[in-house]
C-alpha cells in the first residue's frame, strides 16, 4: 500500500466522486497550524503559586463552531462525525448516549478525544505504508459530518478491489449470525456486484481499494466507506495473506468470494469491546487530562441542567396529585 492510496481514501477525494451514491454530509477543510508547537496553549495556562494547581482557559473558536452548528442544522440536526478516514468507533462507550450521534460540537470534541482511530489519523495516517523512503503528502484535516443514518449492522458488507475487479465480499459486523444473510446470500452477493459494476468499477482513483456498502431493507445498495487496500484496513472474515497472495481468492473467481457468519456458535464479543476501559478512564479518574474532564464535566452539567427545567415543567403537575 502506497501513501498516495491513502491519500486518495480521504473523505474529501472520493465524495465528490460517489455523491449520489452514498450519505448526505458537510465536510469543513480548515486551514489548521500543523506545527506541533503548543506554544499558544502553554501561554493561557496561567501557574499558581501552587504547583499542583494551574488555570487553564480553553482555546475558542467562534467561526468554526458556527460553521458546524449550521452543518448539523442542515442535516437535520443529528450528525455522524469523522475526520479524513476515520469515525470515533472506539469511543462510542464515553458518550452519554453510548453512541457516536452527536447534536454539538461539543460531543464531536468529547468523541474524538477519546478515540484511538482519530489520533491514528491525525499522528500516523501513513504508518503501514510501503513507500516510507517518500515525503509524507501533506495533509490538510477536515471534519466531516454525515447525515445520521439508522443503519442496521446485518446490512453492512466490506468489499476488496484488486486491479478494479471485485475480489472478496465479506459481512462487516462479522461476530454476529444474521438469519437474513444465510437465507438471502445468493441475492445479497448479485446486489452488491451490479452496484460494483454499475457505479464503483472504474470510477475510483485507484484500481485496489476497500469499499464499504449498506444495503437497505428494500434492497438498496448504498456507499458507505471507503478504505486503503491494504493492512490499515480490517479484512474482517478474509487474511490480507489470502487477499493478496494470488491464491484461491484471486485467482480463476468468475465471482468474488462472499463471507458470512453462518452459525450462532461462531459469534465472538465485538472487536471495540477491547476499547471500552482505555486511557480515558484513567485520565478522567485522576484529572490527568484536565481539557477531557472539562469536557465531560460540562456535558454532564447541560444535561442535568436540561432535566432539571423539564422537572421544573413537570412540577405544577405533580403538586395538584398526589401530594397532600
Ligand atoms: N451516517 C451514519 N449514521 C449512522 N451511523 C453510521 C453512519 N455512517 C457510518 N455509520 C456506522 O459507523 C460505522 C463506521 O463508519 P465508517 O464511515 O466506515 O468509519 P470507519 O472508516 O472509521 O470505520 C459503520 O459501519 C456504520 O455502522
Ligand atoms: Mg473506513
């Protein structure tokens, strides 16, 4: 896998390419510092006397956070974030609707500080590439916010391109058994190569890459994703070894080989489980990290802020029952 692959999977390279196929989103490109200089934050942090003590005043940014708040407006006000190739997946558990919808920037904040994917794009989006002797591309951050759509996990499948042919199809939410998978993979598998054929083949930058679809309840099929052909990328129910080899996969397949969970004895915990108790809990529980718990603290406070004036609604209500 080369860095240009990469490059070409940001979001902002292929939706303009895919548009009508895929979900309605925003993507914000600012002009960022990329010096990794904190120079600006160790200026507002004012010292006390007391070392163990320090204010801190946290950076704002008045245009942005307008720009973003008309997005989700636009969207219809419950948005999925990500940035150039990655959502917060490992950090859905931080957030107090244990889900990545976010309706602030607030919650995108919160989400992507406490995500693993997100520090891979922003410290090592190149890491696994073969081609280190070449300069780093440059990259310039975007946050994209895409429409927030229910998707159901049994209609998502994960499909591998070797030189723009459809090799390798496999469920994307693979510990799970779908009955509807077994009993419709005929069909399921015809669908997602006529969306190949018809849309994708060709149309892509590159002739190896790792798309990723939906396919709705009335048999749509839908763009979700996608991803460098290459480790960086899950090959969920397949081996890259397999995918790349020139084997049995690659070879002499008029049709690609679809891979399914086919029993429920094979269901293994889901692979973010492994997430749920990482740093951040740490950092919260002991203030380490003082912007993250920040953060959470004001989430909290807005929220019980917010139930208490729905209390305060409730209230004449409650006194003309049962109290006296
Ligand atoms: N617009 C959306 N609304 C709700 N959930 C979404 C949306 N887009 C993606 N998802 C869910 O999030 C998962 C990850 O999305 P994806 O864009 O593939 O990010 P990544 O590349 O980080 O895995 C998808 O498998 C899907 O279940
Ligand atoms: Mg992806």
């Amino acid at each position: 896998m080369k860095k240009e692959q990469v490059v070409n999977c940001q979001f902002s390279v292929w939706y303009p390419i895919f548009r009508i196929h895929t979900i309605k989103s925003d993507h914000n490109t600012q002009q960022t510092h990329t010096n990794n200089s904190n120079s600006d934050a160790e200026e507002d942090i004012q010292w006390s006397d007391d070392e163990a003590t320090a204010t801190v005043t946290a950076p704002e940014f008045p245009e942005f956070t307008s720009k973003v708040l008309e997005a989700i407006n636009a969207l219809g006000g419950h948005v999925f974030p990500k940035l150039n190739w990655s959502a917060p997946r490992d950090a859905n558990w931080i957030a107090l609707n244990s889900s990545l919808q976010c309706h602030s920037l607030s919650d995108i904040f919160l989400l992507f500080k406490s995500s693993d994917f997100i520090t891979h794009d922003l410290t090592q989006p190149f890491l696994q590439c073969t081609d280190q002797d070449s300069p780093d591309p440059v990259i310039t951050y975007e946050l994209v916010l895409r429409k927030w759509s229910e998707l159901i996990p049994g209609g998502e499948f994960r499909c591998f391109v070797k030189e723009n042919k459809l090799i390798a199809i496999s469920q994307r939410d693979y510990t799970q058994f779908y009955q509807h998978i077994l009993m419709q993979d005929g069909q399921i598998c015809q669908a997602i190569q006529d969306f190949f054929s018809q849309h994708i083949q060709y149309n892509f930058l590159d002739e190896d890459f790792v798309f990723d679809i939906y396919r709705d309840s009335q048999g749509r099929v839908w763009l979700i994703d996608l991803n460098p052909f290459g480790e960086v990328t899950d090959s969920l129910l397949f081996s890259w070894e397999e995918l790349t080899s020139g084997g049995e996969i690659t070879q002499h397949q008029e049709s690609p080989a679809f891979r399914y969970t086919k029993s429920e004895v094979t269901v293994q915990p889901s692979p973010c489980l492994s997430y749920r108790i990482p740093r951040d809990f740490v950092d919260l529980s002991t203030g380490e990290d003082a912007y993250k718990l920040i953060d959470f603290l004001k989430l909290r406070k807005s929220q019980q802020e917010e139930s208490d004036e729905e209390d305060e609604d409730d209230m004449p209500q409650r006194h003309g029952s049962s109290e006296t």
